[in-house]
C-alpha cells in the first residue's frame, strides 16, 4: 500500500476520510484502554486521556500529512478530548 491508507483503496478508488476519523477515533480510544491500569480511578483516566490527545495532536503524520491521515488524527484527538472532558 506504500503511503496510502486503506480508505483509498474503495472500489471507485477515492478516499474516504470519514472512514479514517472514526478508525482514528477506535485507535485513540484503544491506545488509551491498553495504556491504563486496570485499577485506575476515573480522574486518572480522564488525565490520561488528556495527556494522549496532546501527544496525538503533536505526533507526525505517515504519508506527507494528506486529508486521510489528518482525518485519523482530528478522529483520535476528539475522541480522547472527549473523554477528557467528561
């Protein structure tokens, strides 16, 4: 696939970056879930959540940085934001 993302591989051959910011989201919130103690009170999730959207909101991007991989990040960083919040 070299650079390219799998939602580039649709059958009409367009990319779709709503499919990235959702898989973006489903990796954030996975990264998140093995990154946490089992154990862990809510206020250290909610902190832990912030601080991975931080690093998702600075991590380079694969690809040169096109519109799906933006799409993957601004999925993954609102997810944990998200959370953060709440």
């Amino acid at each position: 696939m070299g650079d390219d993302t799998s939602c580039a591989l649709a059958k009409d051959g367009r990319s779709h970056p709503a499919g990235k910011f959702h898989e973006g989201r489903t990796a954030a919130l996975g990264e998140l879930l093995r990154s946490c103690p089992t154990d862990a009170a809510g206020e250290t999730i909610v902190a832990l959540a912030a601080s991975l959207a931080d690093r998702w909101a600075t991590r380079p991007l694969p690809g040169g940085g096109d519109r799906d991989w933006e799409s993957y990040r601004s999925g993954g960083v609102e997810a944990l934001r998200e959370l953060a919040a709440s």
